[in-house]
C-alpha cells in the first residue's frame, strides 16, 4: 500500500469549516457512478492519479457544467460555486491508500463458476456463426440473440457498466466482457454458461485478444498498466507497468489486436508514445513478410530474443487518445481529444508520416473503411460536430465532409451493403439515425423510429441482410431493420441496450465494424 502525506479527511475537515462538506457532497453526487473510495465505477477514477490533465479550474468547469461526449451531467444548479471548489479540491487529494493492483491482487479476484461445465458441442441449434450480443447497460446484462431467427438463447448478468466491444475467441465459442472497474468476464457461447471473472484492474477502458485467442490484454486507467491474462484460466500472465522511455507512468488510451502483425498495438493517454507489444513468441522478427521494401531499412524490428510480450516504443508529438487502423495495419490515425487535427502514424517505420485535418473530436475508434473507386477510404464521426470525415487512405486527403443532424457516436456498415449507418448521439436530434451511400456519398434515408429516444449503434447479422439499431433507453429495445429495403421488420425490448456484437463480423476484423 502507498501511504499519502496528506490525508483525505484532514481536508474534509477544512472544508466543513469553510461551510462545504466535499467527501459529504461527493458520496450523494458522484459515488454512484465514481466509486465509494473513488476508485472507478461507471465513471473514472477520481483521484490525482488519473486526473492527469484536468486539474485546477478546468476540473471544476466539468462538475459545474458537465463533459462533453461522456455521460457526466452538469452540477451547477445543485452545488454552489464554493461548494464545486471544495468538491475539485478533494478530488485532487491523494487517498490515504491506493491499493497495489500487481498479479498478487488480481489473482486473488480470480472466480471461476462452481456451476459451469463445458458442453460438448453447442447446447442450441442456431448457426454459430451468426449469433449476436446484445450489450444491455440498463440492468447490467447481455442478451445472446440467435442471428438467424431473433430468439433470446440466454439473458446473462455482466459486471457493472460494461464498456467496449467484447471480444471473441478466434472460434466464437467464448467471450470475454470488461467492465469499466476493470473485471473480466469469460462466457461460454456454446454451454450459455459464465466461465469465470477476475479483475484485472480498477478503472479499465478496453480489451484485446490476441491472434492465437490465447491472450487477452487489458488496458488500464488505474494502476497504469497493462495486464496480460490467460485466456485459458484467466491467470494473469504479466502485468506490464505502463511507463514511457522518459520514465513518466501514463493511462492506457486503447488497446487493440493488429492480426497482420500478431501484436497489440496500444497508445499512451498521458506520453506520447504507442506500443507494440508482440504475441507471437517465435516472429523473428515480427515485421518481416509483410514490410514494404522501401521500409525495410528503416524497421525497428522487436529482438526474436524477447520472445512473447516483448514491447518496442514509438515515440510520436503528441499523446492519442483515439485511433484507427488501416486494414492492412500498416498505419494508424489517432487524435488527441484536446486537438484538431489528426496523425498519421506508420507502424512499421515508427513516426508521423501525415497530418489530417480533423476538428470538433474525431471519435476515430468507431471509424470504418470500404472501397470508393478503387481507393480504400474510412469514415469517423465527430463527438462535437454534426459532422461525417470521409478520408482517402492513400493520399490522407479529406474526400468529403458529410453534414448530419447533430455529434454522432458510432458508424457500421458491411461488406455486403451499399450502406453505412451513422447515428445522431447528443443534442436535440438523437432519435436520428443516417443512412449513407458509400459511393455517393450522400444519406438516402433518415430513420427516425422512436421520436425522442436515444437512437445508437448498430450492428449487421452475418450476411449483412439485417440491420440492428438500439433505442438507448431503460425501456428501449433492439429494432431490426431490412439493410436494403430499410424496413423495419422487428422490435426486441430491452433495457437500454448499447453495443452489439455479431460473432462472424467479429472474428473476421468485417471492415464494416470498429476493431
Ligand atoms: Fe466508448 C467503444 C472510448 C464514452 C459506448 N469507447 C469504445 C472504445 C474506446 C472508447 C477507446 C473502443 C474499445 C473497444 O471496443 O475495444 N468511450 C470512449 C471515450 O473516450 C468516451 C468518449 C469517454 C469515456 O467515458 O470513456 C466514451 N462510450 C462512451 C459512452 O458514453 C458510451 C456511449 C456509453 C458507455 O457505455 O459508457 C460508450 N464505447 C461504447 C460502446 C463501444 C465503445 C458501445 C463499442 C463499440 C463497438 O461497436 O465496438
């Protein structure tokens, strides 16, 4: 444990003398989505470890007036300004414990299911490849969809506030589920059984698997690491301390699977780098096969020697919070949430190679890609501004700019649509949902199924025939929609349903879908 000079309730009682009752004002706003002890629920962790770069009155700013693109409200009409004061100023004071979270711990919350038994062979009769998850965030459940038909097969308890898309094993058979206190959860599709949950950290943003399916990573907020589990057992493997070259400790903005690569591939919220971290143990060395001559001599090659999980930096201007890859993971583009413009970064050479024009916060990890003119092109939406960027990859230029009715969240199409969806997430049309031809360039239809409800993501069934959209609301529900005809053919209620996940478009990195 890390004892702190400063205690948390030498400040409480300052403030209280000063009339305002921080830890008080804390536990009847904040502690339900931050955590009792600050350490992260829904929302982050709120202590000077992973308040980084929010400090003084730019913090203070959110608790009066809320986040942009997040689900922090505002508190101004129910905290006085001495009150907010006070608030930010206890949330910047060390705990008097952070608890280590190194393998010890986490192994300690290793659980694995009494009940479970693997079955033999699938316990349903549906195509395995076309089941779909429904993440549902009203009551902490997944909802597992038979892709074919719609049936509910199962209607199973995650850990609280899921975020990030689940990922499957290379098979589809499992699925592993984070949530943003950092547990894992392991789920067998085919005996509808959990396996087990452990929790690999205490504010985590997202998950990876490796190519193999025998890895999966875990990004973290809180401690500053990656761990690395078995996804075997869920054992932890490695926990990597998340520390740049300059010796600076930093939160983990996303990590993702690079399958061209065999790696992962995560970027630092906090220093400018991005890591490469490789998961096939006998790559020597990792690059080869697939660089571009011209690159050859410029390749910082991970040694053969450091075998599995061996780390190579790329040190770049300026940290990412966001990013997107090429779909032959040569490059990536990421964007930093303060900035407005993009980069773009090339893997295999390691530096900036372009600079894109990116403003009102591209949200690039929901970006896709598709073919326009024999020229491969990606889309992002923008989190402050109604508008779409369509990105030649070949040149980085920006092909267009589509206008829409508000900041959306999430794009999707598929390989078999001539379609890509975009949704309307904030402001006063978020019942919007655009239908963009992707070779036009323009909407052809917008769907507006549940006049004053959150209208978001959506996902394709396997062939791409179907188009799932969520209502995002506690009564909501998943409509099914004809992706030629844009039709509606059904409604599945559910309780605020957010991201879904069908196992084929999944497994097979389908360009219509984020990583
Ligand atoms: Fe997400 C994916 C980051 C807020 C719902 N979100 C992701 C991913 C990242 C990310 C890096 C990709 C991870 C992956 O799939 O492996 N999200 C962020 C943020 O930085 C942001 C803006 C602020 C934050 O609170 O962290 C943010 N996200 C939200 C929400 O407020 C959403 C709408 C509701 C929620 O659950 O908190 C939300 N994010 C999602 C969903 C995905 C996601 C449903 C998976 C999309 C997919 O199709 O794969």
């Amino acid at each position: 444990m890390i004892r702190r000079m400063i205690s948390a309730s030498s400040l409480v009682l300052l403030a209280s003398l000063a009339g305002a009752d921080p830890a008080q004002d804390y536990a009847e706003n904040c502690a339900s989505c931050h955590g009792d002890a600050r350490l992260g629920g829904t929302g982050p962790a709120l202590i000077p470890e992973t308040l980084g770069r929010m400090r003084g009155p730019n913090l203070e700013a959110v608790i009066a007036h809320g986040r942009a693109a997040t689900q922090m409200p505002a508190f101004a009409e129910d905290l006085s300004a001495e009150r907010i004061t006070a608030l930010a100023e206890y949330l910047q004071t060390p705990l008097d414990m952070v608890p280590d979270w190194g393998v010890e711990q986490i192994a300690e919350t290793l659980w694995l299911d009494p009940d479970y038994t693997p079955a033999d062979s699938p316990v349903w009769d549906s195509d395995p490849m076309n089941i779909t998850l429904v993440v549902e965030t009203g009551d902490h459940h997944v909802s597992v969809l038979d892709g074919d038909t719609f049936e509910v097969l199962d209607r199973f308890e995650t850990p609280f506030a899921v975020h990030g898309g689940p990922k499957f094993s290379p098979d589809g058979r499992y699925v592993f589920i984070m949530s943003r206190d950092g547990w894992v959860q392991k789920y067998d599709l085919w005996s509808l059984h959990q396996v087990g949950r452990v929790r690999a950290g205490l504010n985590s943003r997202n998950i990876a698997i490796s190519k193999d399916g025998l890895h999966l990573a875990v990004a973290n907020y809180l401690p500053m690491t990656l761990t690395l589990l078995s996804t075997a057992d869920l054992s932890v493997e490695k926990v990597m301390p998340v520390t740049s070259k300059s010796g600076v400790a930093s939160r983990v903005s996303a990590v993702y699977q690079a399958p061209q690569r065999d790696s992962f591939i995560l970027a630092l919220k906090d220093q400018p780098e991005i890591w490469e971290v490789a998961t096939d143990p006998d790559a020597d060395p990792v690059y080869e096969g697939f660089i571009h001559s011209q690159e050859k001599d410029m390749v910082e090659a991970i040694p053969s020697s450091e075998g599995l999980f061996a780390r190579r930096r790329i040190e770049i201007a300026e940290p990412l919070d966001d990013f997107f890859f090429t779909d032959d993971y040569r490059h990536l583009i990421g964007a930093s949430r303060d900035g407005a413009r993009g980069v773009v970064v090339n893997l295999n050479v390691g530096r900036e190679i372009a600079e894109l024009p990116l403003p009102g916060m591209p949200h690039l990890g929901s970006g896709i890609s598709w073919e326009l003119d024999g020229r491969r092109v990606m889309a992002t939406p923008h989190l402050k501004e109604g508008k779409l960027s369509i990105i030649d990859t070949d040149d980085w230029s920006v092909l267009k700019t589509i206008e829409t009715e508000g900041p959306g969240f999430f794009l999707r199409s598929h390989e078999d649509s001539p379609y890509f969806w975009a949704d309307v997430f904030f402001g006063p049309n978020k019942d919007v949902m655009h239908v963009i031809d992707k070779q036009s360039l323009e909407i052809v239809k917008t769907l507006r199924p549940e006049p004053g409800a959150t209208v978001a993501h959506v996902e394709f069934t396997r062939d791409g025939r179907y188009a799932l959209v969520s209502v995002w609301e506690d009564d909501g529900a998943v409509i099914v929609y004809d992706a030629a005809t844009l039709e509606e053919v059904r409604r599945l209620p559910m309780k605020k349903p957010s991201g879904k996940y069908n196992v084929w478009n999944k497994i097979t990195f389908s360009e219509g879908t984020s990583h």
